[in-house]
C-alpha cells in the first residue's frame, strides 16, 4: 500500500534534528512521497532544499495568506520567475488563499487573486488555504474562469461547499480533523464526496489527528487518516488508498504509473 502526504510543511523548525527519522517511520507505514508547499518568500530557499534533500519529496512555492503583508510585488514577480524556470520537483504554487479567523481580508484578496491568475497562465495546480472562506473561494475561482487542478487543502466546511468546489475541478484535502469525533460536520462532508475527488494530507506538525498533541503531528500519522477515512466511508483501506493515490497523481500531474516521474 503506498500513500502520499499531499501537504505537509516538512521544511519546518519543528522537524529539525528528526527529520530523517521521522522520514524512515513514515516510509515504514507506507508513505512514500509527501508535497511541501511554500508559505513566504524568505522560505522558498529552505523548502527547495528540504524537498531535495530526500527522495520522493517535492515541493511547491507561493504566499500564504498570513505573510501577504511582509512582500511587495517585487516578491510576486520573483514567484513568477522561479515558477517559469521550472525548477526541478517544484509541482505547484502555493499554498495560498484567504483566512477569515488570521490577517485581513481585504490584504488577502489581491495576493489570493495574482496567484490564481499566475497558475492559471502557467497551467500549475494550485494549493489553497481557506478558513471559513469556501464561499469566496469558489466565487473567486469561478469569477476568474479556473479550469485547472486546485486541492483546498485542510478542508472543513460543509458538504454543499464542498460540492461547489469539486464542481470546479477542486480536490479536497482530508486530513486529521476527519479523526475527531467532534468533527461531525467535516467527517459527514468528506463520508458523501466521490471517492476522486479526495486526497490525503496532514498539515504536519499542526492538524494533529486524535491522540497526537498540538504540533506534534507527522507524515508517519498519514495511515491514521487513512483508517478514519476508510472507516467514515465504510470501505476497505487498500482500495481506498489505491484510488487516493490516483488522485494526487492526477493533482499534481504525475503518471498514473510512477508517482513524480
């Protein structure tokens, strides 16, 4: 069984000094690729190196809705031209997006809206943030004609809003709110979604699953999802895996016959 951590923050601080182990125990349940994506343009640097530091590791580049307010357009136009060199495993922009409970909004929008557009005219996949913001993303998304591939990542909102943005070619991340019982919103939203368009993710070191403290979290906790996930859907684990991977194979643009070839 082989499964793919679709979003995990690998670069950061919290990983140092175990990254390699925590790597080894992720290979050793069955991870074997995870997708950093970028958050700020002073990162960029650490997460190319990161990614290329370890076999079956990519990444992606882009602004985060919280750091808007730290760059200038001169950081915008830097973001096109690494994307336009095509660096090697760089597979997405992002993450970026909008968050109603972090930062304003309204120095969000410009960023969220250059970024669609810039992935839009290179024909990446996009990597979104959004915190009780479905709805704006989706209009946003569908005002500016998105034809692409897009992953919400960390989804939490409604069945309906999910609906509304796998309509528009949107995948779903799934990640360790859907182990929280409490969850029930999220894990009844993610239980009628198709199975193609959901991928696995952890958000590590936050998102944590149940049982694993605050900001303890790892790409090794992906077959816990994983099992939640199986569990909410009632299916079984290895097909549901199969068809995950086809999914963030078909997210990121891989043959469906080896993953970041």
């Amino acid at each position: 069984m082989q499964l793919v951590d679709a979003h995990c923050h690998f670069d950061f601080p919290e990983f140092d000094g175990r990254r390699e182990a925590e790597l080894e125990l992720a290979r050793s349940r069955g991870v074997s690729h995870l997708v950093i994506p970028g958050v700020r343009q002073p990162d960029w640097g650490r997460v190319r190196q990161t990614a290329l530091a370890h076999d079956g590791l990519f990444y992606c580049l882009g602004v985060h809705p919280w750091f808007v307010e730290e760059h200038s357009e001169g950081d915008l136009a830097e973001l096109e031209r690494l994307l336009r060199s095509e660096p090697e495993r760089c597979v997405a922009l992002g993450e970026c997006g909008l968050d109603r409970l972090r930062g304003r909004l309204e120095a969000q929008w410009p960023w969220f809206e250059a970024q669609v557009g810039l992935a839009s005219a290179m024909n990446l996949p996009l990597v979104i943030h959004s915190v009780k913001t479905h709805d704006e993303v989706h209009g946003l998304l569908r005002r500016m004609q998105w034809t692409g591939r897009a992953l919400v990542h960390g989804f939490t909102g409604s069945f309906q809003q999910a609906e509304k943005l796998v309509d528009l070619g949107c995948f779903i991340g799934v990640g360790g709110v859907i182990t929280h019982p409490r969850a029930r919103k999220t894990r009844e939203a993610i239980s009628r979604l198709p199975t193609e368009s959901l991928v696995l993710e952890t958000d590590a070191p936050d998102m944590s699953p149940e049982g694993v403290p605050p900001g303890r979290n790892s790409p090794a906790f992906l077959p816990q999802i994983l099992d939640s996930l199986a569990r909410i859907r009632g299916v079984g684990q290895e097909a549901l895996a199969q068809a995950l991977t086809d999914n963030v194979s078909r997210l990121y643009g891989w043959p469906p016959d080896g993953i970041g070839e």
